[in-house]
C-alpha cells in the first residue's frame, strides 16, 4: 500500500511500476512519456487484466505513450468476492476517476490525457465535459447499447473541448461506421475506424487481419495523435 502522496513522489521521479494506492486502488503505470501521458480506464465486465487492455498498453509503450491503468472499485469488489456484479451509476464513476486525476497529475508532469475502453471511455469523456481534461482517447465508445441504436449517448458531446480521439471497430454493436455518419459530431473529435473490427477490435478471419494488429495499428494512431497533440 503506497499514500498518493508518495505515489506522486515515484511519478516525479520517473517511476513506472504496479502499486495499490490507499483510498483508490490498484495503478499500473508502463512506458515513458516521450508523447505523453494516458490515463486509461476499463470496460465493464472486464478489468486492465483482459487480453486487449494489456496489449494495448504494451503496444502503446512500445510507441511513447505512457498508460497509468486504473481499476474502479466496484471491479475490486467483484475480485474479492470472486463473483460478477454491475457497475455503479456512471456519475459514481466519474467520480472515482476525478480522485484518479487529482492523485496522478502534477505541474511537473506532462498534461494528464483520459481515456478507455468502453464504459471506461465514456466516464472520461463525461469527466472531460464536465471538468476539462488535456485531451481523450476512446476505445470502443459505447456510442449506444447493442441493437438499441436510437438510444445516443452523446448529450455531452458538445461540451468537449480538448482534443479527442475515437478508435473503433467498424462493425461494433455499440456504434458502427454506417451509424455513425449520420451523427455531426465536434469539431475537436476523429474517428479511426480499425477496419472489421468488432468491440474488442476482433476482425473476422476472413478479413485476413487479426487482433493483435488492430491492437498495433490503434496504438500508433494513439501515439501520433497525441504527438501532434501536446
């Protein structure tokens, strides 16, 4: 068990490593940040320990992108208890991930960005409407819950004013590319479509791709668009 404050004295310093940080929870911070920091959040059935998540963040390293990887405690809870259970309320969230941002940044440090997989992107993209954030990264948008496509989540949307990159599947439930286009979105937000891809950037065989691809692909788009971001 690490005090934030101390946490923030191993971040000053160029720490990278795991910690459990008292009142908040598990942080796993990897890479440098040659172009910057991403605080990344999970999606709602599974935490920074699914398949794409670590991928992801060992992709994003590799590119210099530093990810601090969060854990929300409804997922704690669920791993204690060695059973399933539903997030909370998505403004219970928020919440959780402004303590995060409060613990993690610090003027000496670069521009803290947000982002995630899923509900974990739409929390920050809720906490970026509703506080400001250096700028966003959406993994897998939760544009609308599967086969429900009149049900929009972008009420906030036009709030946003940093930065904000979306990278998609084409052929995700919560959002396709034919969906999407008939949405006119803000002028501060792209959209990269990962071709096939489906929520967890999973391409059909056919397609002649696969995963880790996709994976690689995003974490470039990520890391340029950061880069030309700062």
């Amino acid at each position: 068990m690490i005090s934030p404050r101390r946490l923030r004295d191993h971040l000053l310093s160029g720490g990278r490593g795991s910690w459990l940080v008292e009142g908040l929870g598990p942080l796993e911070v990897r890479g440098q940040a040659r172009h910057g920091r991403l605080l990344i959040a999970h999606g709602a059935g599974a935490g920074q320990d699914s398949s794409l998540m670590v991928k992801l963040r060992e992709a994003l390293a590799e590119m210099g992108v530093q990810t601090l990887a969060i854990e929300f405690g409804y997922m704690q809870q669920m791993r204690r208890e060695a059973r399933r259970r539903p997030p909370p309320r998505i403004d219970h969230l928020v919440d959780e991930l402004a303590r995060w941002c409060d613990t993690v940044s610090h003027p000496e440090l670069a521009p803290l960005w947000l982002g995630g997989k899923s509900m974990g992107a739409r929390a920050a993209s809720l906490f970026a409407a509703r506080d400001q954030a250096a700028g966003l990264v959406l993994c897998g948008y939760p544009f609308h819950p599967p086969r429900r496509p009149g049900s929009w989540r972008l009420a906030h949307w036009p709030l946003l004013a940093c930065p904000t990159l979306v990278v998609q599947g084409s052929r995700d439930p919560f959002g396709t590319r034919e969906e999407l286009a008939g949405h006119a979105l803000p002028e501060v937000v792209r959209v990269h479509w990962l071709e096939d891809g489906d929520h967890d950037w999973r391409p059909r065989r056919a397609s002649g791709r696969d995963q880790g691809q996709l994976i690689a692909e995003a974490a470039g788009v990520i890391a340029a668009f950061m880069a030309a971001h700062p």
